[in-house]
C-alpha cells in the first residue's frame, strides 16, 4: 500500500483492497483491461446522498429548492475537483504518458472523476458512514462557509438576466424592514420589477435576504412557485 501512503494519509483512511483502489485511480488512458469509470458511476450517486444528507440536516428550516440549489453548487465537476485538489489527487492518478503530457494531473474532469471513483471505492469496502464522515470533513476544510449566500450567488444574477431578457429590465432590492435583537437581527427584503414588488423574504443578512428574495421571484416568474 505504499505507494498510496500520500493519499491514505491525506484522507485519514487506510485502503483495505489495493485492487480496489487501484481501480478507482485508473484513467482508462493507461490502458489495461479496468479504469475508473464503473467506481465513477458509483461513487456520484453515494456522493449525492452523502452532500444531500448533509445538507439536510445542516439546513432543518430550509425548503426543498433552496437544498437543491446549494447541494448543486457542490455536487459538480467544479466541486469535486475542488476536493480532489485538496488531498492532491492527481499526483495518484494512473494514467498514460499523453495525457500526462497534456496536463492530465491537473485536468477538471479527470480529477473529479477519480475523486467519484475514490469515494466510490471506499463505500464499497468500508460503507456509507465512513464514506460521509471522510467527504464531509473534506468540505468543511475546502470551504470557509456553507450556506445560501457563500455557494449559490446566482439566483439575483439568474433572475436578473431573467427579466432582462423577458421585460428588458433589471430587478432592484429594497429593505422593508429590519427587526430581532442587534446580535440576532433579521432583514426583510423585498424584489421590485417595474416599481412592483414580485417578491419578498427574509434573512440574516441583507444579501441573505435578497438570495432569499431573488429564488422566490425565479420561482414565480418561471411558473414554478406552485410546486
């Protein structure tokens, strides 16, 4: 196992089966009869249960699309690669000298698919919670702060590029109030198209506030509120 002693050490976990994890690191580049493709596919789906568990119960009084919306920002190439960087993943990677050559070691998509395959490959032999407790130490390393505003800023942009598309007009934000005790203080935003409000919400901060407001109003204007 020594030869992945820098990754075991960068998980905090050691590998049982070599011929698993070997696998799980094989680009299919390096020609030989296995690559990480099937541990890939596995590892995906047990990462978006582990991320959508987690976020559960990080979130209790957050509604269905507002978890979906922030369990995406993680669950992505962008994302795994992220994670992958952090335990340096791309120095374990197996793969063929061209594609060494074209900087395969630090490509997106081969280091979000190894990283599937490795968490894929960990489910397999050691189960769901040490998988989770892994995957779920490394987010909280990789990330300074998870929640609505940090890791989904793209409702005001989408909502914005929403109506100006459509009515040729960007939204503007208003505070209709503030009220709570100074160190628990909560803001009610509301989002105005055309000098109406389209929507209303409230935060712990104003730019929380106005995420808040900003997927209300998506919500709406693309006829999905009812849902």
């Amino acid at each position: 196992m020594g030869r992945f002693k820098a990754l075991e050490d960068a998980l905090n976990y050691r590998f049982k089966n070599i011929n698993l994890i070997t696998e799980a690191l094989t680009h299919k580049s390096y020609k030989k009869p296995y690559n990480n493709e099937r541990l890939e596919f596995l590892g995906d789906a047990v990462l978006d249960l582990i991320v959508g568990e987690y976020l559960f119960q990080k979130f209790p009084n957050e509604d269905e699309g507002i978890l979906s919306k922030i369990r995406a920002s993680l669950v992505n190439e962008k994302g795994f690669t992220k994670l992958a960087t952090k335990i340096d993943l791309g120095s374990s990677i197996l793969i063929s000298t061209a594609e060494e050559n074209n900087g395969g070691r630090t490509k997106p998509s081969l280091l979000s698919n190894a990283f599937e395959a490795v968490i894929g490959a960990i489910y397999l032999e050691s189960g769901l919670k040490v998988a989770s407790k892994i995957v779920i130490n490394l987010i909280e390393k990789s990330y300074k702060s998870i929640d609505l505003n940090s890791l989904s800023k793209d409702f005001k942009t989408a909502l914005q590029e929403l109506t100006q598309a459509e009515f040729g007009e960007t939204p503007s934000y208003e505070l209709i109030k503030s009220f709570g005790p100074d160190h628990k203080k909560e803001f009610e935003i509301a989002v105005l198209l055309k000098n109406r409000v389209i929507a209303s919400a409230i935060g712990r901060s104003k730019k929380d506030a106005q995420q808040r407001a900003a997927y209300i109003a998506l919500q709406r204007l693309q006829g999905r509120d009812g849902e």
